[in-house]
C-alpha cells in the first residue's frame, strides 16, 4: 500500500455553479420583462405644479389612465417646474412630436365652466397625441397653459378668418349656422404688417361641409344700438354669443348649389355685423352729382338713396361748392347701385342712364326727408313726378351727370312758417289791441249805469206783456184770415160784403203797424212809458 496522495482532474463545471447561474438567467428575465412593460419615461414643464402630486396626479387621454406623476422638481432656472412622469407602454405609439399635454383643474372663462369633475379627484394631466408624428425619440415636452379647444381626434376642419379687429371674439367662442353651434375659434394672433387679425376656427363634421367657397361670415358678439331712418333698432344676438362673443356664416342661396366645399385652411373675411355682409356684396356702382341749397345737417356718408321706398343706393360724399350754380351750394354725390333693385344680369351705366332720364322727363327730383323724428337722419328720395319735366345734365366738371332736385318738404314748411311770422308782425295788433281796450272800457261805463238806474228789470216786463199782446194779435190775424177764406168761396169779390172786410182789414193792418211802431219805439227807448217823450216833457 502506496501513501502517495491520487490526483484526480476536477470537473470544468460543478453542478454547484447551476443553482446562481439559473437565478441570473431569472433574474435577467424578469429585469427585461419589467423593462417591456415599464413604457416611456417623459419631462414635461409646466409654469407651475398647482395641485400636482407625486404618486397620485394621473395622466389621462379620452378620460382613460395611461400614465402617473413619479417626480416633480424646479428646472435650472428656477422659473418653472418639470415633472416626469412614467407612461404606460401601450400607448408609446401615441407619443410624438405633436403630443401636448395639460392640467385639467376647475376653470371658469367666457365660454363656459369646465374641469368640475377634479374638486372631488383631484387635478390630472391630459394627453392630446396631435394625430401621426415622428419618432418617439422626444421625450421633453411644454405644457399647454390653456387647454386647446379642438382634440386631434375631433372630426372636422379648420379654417381661417381675417378680420380688422378681434372684438369680444376668444378662444372657444362658438361658431354658428342658422344660429345652431357647429364649432368653436381654436385660436388667433395678430398679422401687425397686415394690420389685420387672423382667426382660427374649427367646425364639426358634417358641417364642415356646409361651408362653401362663397360662404360669407360675420360676427354676432354682444349686441348693437342702431339709431337710424327707421328708429331705434336693438340687435341682440344669443346668450352665449353675449357672453363669449360668436361667429356665423351662410352661403348666398343662388350659389350653395354651384360652389363646391372649401378645402381646409381656406381663409375667409370676417364682416363686423350682417349687414356689413349685404353692403360687400354691392360690386357694381353709378355715381351722379345732385345740388341742394340750405343746411344738409343729418345727411351723413352712407345714408340711403330711396325710389318709392326702396334703397337703390347710397351717398357717398357731401361738400361745399360756391363757384357753380348760384343758390345751390351743396354737392351731394350719390351712388346708384342697381344690384339692389334687381338679381341677375346687371344693367350697365348707359341702361341705368336711359331709366332715369325717362323718369326726370316725367318730373322726377331728389329731395332730402328725415327718416327719423329721434335721430334727425336725412335720406335722399328720388321723388317721381315731384315737378315739371326736366332733363339730365352734366355738372360744372364734366365729372358727373347730375339730377334735377327739390325743396325738401321740411324746408317748405320752414319757408311758409317764416312768411306767417313775417306777416303775423306787420299786423297792427298794438292798435287793434288798443282799440278794443278803450270799447271795452266804455261799455263797463253803460253796463255800471243801467245798473244804477234799475231799468233793465222794468224793461223786462215791459218786453213781455209786449210779446204776449203780439201772439195774441197773431191769433186774430190768423183766425180772420181763415174765415176770409170760407167766405171767398161762397160771396162774390164785389160784393159788398167784401168791401167791408176789406176795409176792416185794412184798419187792423194799421193798428198791426201802429203796435209794431210802438214796440220799436220801447226798444229804443225803454224809459219812455214812464218818462214820456223828450217834447211832452218839456
């Protein structure tokens, strides 16, 4: 028996070794495991973290959970907050250069109040993935201080408006068709090289396809006082469109059916109110020239040129001329718009010319009449057979051809006013009145003496036993007269009979007469029966 010590190889790879070898193989798979499913990390800066917690504020999109806070810190200059958040990594396809993100907390603003939902749950961030983007290597992201009106996932079409001012218009300021919403302004920003105001509206399918290459648009903010020829006029538009201010449009009915939908991003112009759309769609314009002599105050640029009630154009300038037609210092230079009167073909100058110049010849004349007792607006009217005939003529220029006008109906009241004033004080009223005074005074002095003397009382009754005498005279004649008749039919008129009614006749005649001088007689004088006659009593 050997004491030499065996030596035996040793195996390379003991069975030991397995047990630690299988738990890093493990534990690899589960670190990749948990990588997979861990999904994209983020930044993103806010100006502040109001309400934003670790481990509770959630990321959502479409009200669904697809992230959470992990960390907030400052940035570097302190100016503002970058929290990082861990996404869900389902949705990594989701995240792209166009992605924006928000805080949804309770906001209160002109176009209504939302985030009501987050005084219970509290503040969360929302995701907008701004449709298809590039890449997911962005992982730094600003928030959005307001959170935007239309998502990507919205169905629709944006378009753009050119406006002079903004008004009350805002982001979220509803867009309107007939009155019913059908989108909302998304944005705006100031074209100062321009000097105009570009508005970004979006509007919800289907309706974006009532939107047409000829749509016009206007705004229906607040609401407007107008004080004009036909009084006061009140525009209000609806409630929300107080508030929030609003948008409408509509396509002119004759072309809604030959222009096709406008291709999004399509800018149109803004008019100020509706009836700054029907004055831009005037294309076509004849001016004449019209003399006026006397004050035109009320009578403003725009005003309206009326024929029988209806505007056929408008005034478009107003100024002094004393170098042409004497007594008429004023030059109103009108516009006859013939796209007012009729649709359709629009009749050229020389056909508009024909027109008038029958009607002047049939006495036609421009006048100036107030359309308003409260504003004192002035109009032009286009008076048919206000006159004589008359023709058109060219002004002093050549420029224009000008129409034959008239007094306005308000300065000849004014002018027959001023001539009964000027009459009223050539009147010897100073004398008439004097007269009539002293006549006055006079007759107090003989009412004050018959008075004193007491005889109108005696007259009186002296009058009315006169009257009673006189009816019963009357009587007698009557009855006589009567029986004169039956007798005529029974006795011959020369019979003596005859003679001597005639002859009593006669005497009570002369007895009527001597009644009726002596009733005339107490007329004038009544103190005669007491006193007697002025020779008796002498």
């Amino acid at each position: 028996m050997s004491n030499e010590p065996r030596v035996s190889r040793a195996k390379i790879l003991s069975p030991v070794w397995f047990i630690p070898f299988l738990a890093l193989v493990i534990a690899g798979w589960l670190a990749f495991q948990a990588w997979k499913a861990a999904g994209p990390v983020i930044q993103i800066e806010f100006r502040d973290a109001a309400g934003v917690e670790v481990g509770k504020t959630k990321v959502r999109y479409r009200d669904v959970e697809i992230g959470q806070v992990k960390k907030i810190q400052l940035n570097d200059d302190f100016n503002s907050v970058r929290v990082t958040v861990e996404m869900a990594a389902y949705v990594a396809p989701l995240i792209n250069d166009r992605s924006n993100f928000w805080v949804v907390s309770p906001r209160v603003s002109r176009s209504g109040v939302s985030g009501i939902e987050t005084l219970l749950s509290g503040v969360y961030i929302e995701m907008d993935s701004g449709g298809e983007g590039e890449g997911l290597d962005k992982t730094s992201f600003v928030g959005l201080e307001e959170p935007p009106s239309v998502r990507s996932y919205d169905q629709g079409s944006s378009y753009l408006l050119m406006a002079d001012t903004l008004g009350t218009l805002d982001i979220g300021s509803p867009v309107y068709h007939r009155q019913v919403p059908v989108g909302e302004v998304t944005g705006y920003k100031l074209l100062a090289e321009q000097g105009k105001v570009q508005i970004r509206f979006f509007v919800k399918a289907p309706y974006n396809r009532l939107i047409r290459q000829h749509s016009q648009f206007w705004n229906v903010s607040g609401f407007g006082v107008n004080v004009g020829l036909d009084g006061v006029e009140l525009d209000v538009g609806s409630l929300s469109a107080l508030i929030a201010g609003g948008i409408e449009f509509d396509t002119p009915t004759e072309l809604l059916t030959q222009t096709a939908p406008a291709e999004p991003g399509r800018a149109f112009h803004l008019f100020a109110d509706r009836d700054a759309v029907s004055e831009g769609a005037i294309s076509v314009s004849y001016p004449f020239m019209l003399r006026f002599n006397g004050s035109v105050r009320g009578l403003k640029v725009g005003a309206p040129v009326e024929y029988l009630g209806i505007q056929v154009g408008q005034v478009e300038h107003v100024s002094l001329d004393y170098d042409n037609v004497p007594g008429r210092n004023i030059n109103v230079l009108i516009a006859i718009q013939p796209e007012r009167i009729q649709g359709g073909d629009v009749p050229t100058k020389e056909q508009v010319v024909s027109i008038l110049t029958e009607l002047v010849e049939e006495g036609m004349q421009a006048r100036l009449n107030s359309g308003s007792l409260i504003g004192g607006s002035l109009y032009v009217d286009l008076v048919p057979h206000a006159g004589e005939p008359g023709k058109i003529i060219e002004s002093a220029t050549g420029d224009y051809l000008e129409l034959p006008t008239a007094e306005s109906e308000y300065s000849q009241i004014a002018r027959q006013l001023s001539e009964i004033v000027e009459r009223v004080q050539t009147f010897p009223l100073e004398e008439i009145g004097g007269d009539l005074k002293g006549s006055l005074k006079e007759l107090r002095v003989v009412i004050r003496q018959l008075r004193e003397a007491n005889l109108a009382q005696d007259a009186g009754h002296i009058l009315d036993n006169l009257r009673m005498a006189t009816k019963g005279l009357d009587g007698t004649v009557m009855q006589v007269e009567q029986t004169l008749r039956s007798i005529d039919q029974t006795v011959a008129p020369d019979s003596a009979l005859s003679h001597t009614l005639t002859e009593a006749l006669e005497d009570i005649s002369d007895a009527a007469k001597s009644m009726e001088q002596l009733t005339d007689e107490l007329y004038r004088y009544p103190d005669a029966l007491l006193r007697g006659k002025e020779e008796d009593a002498q």
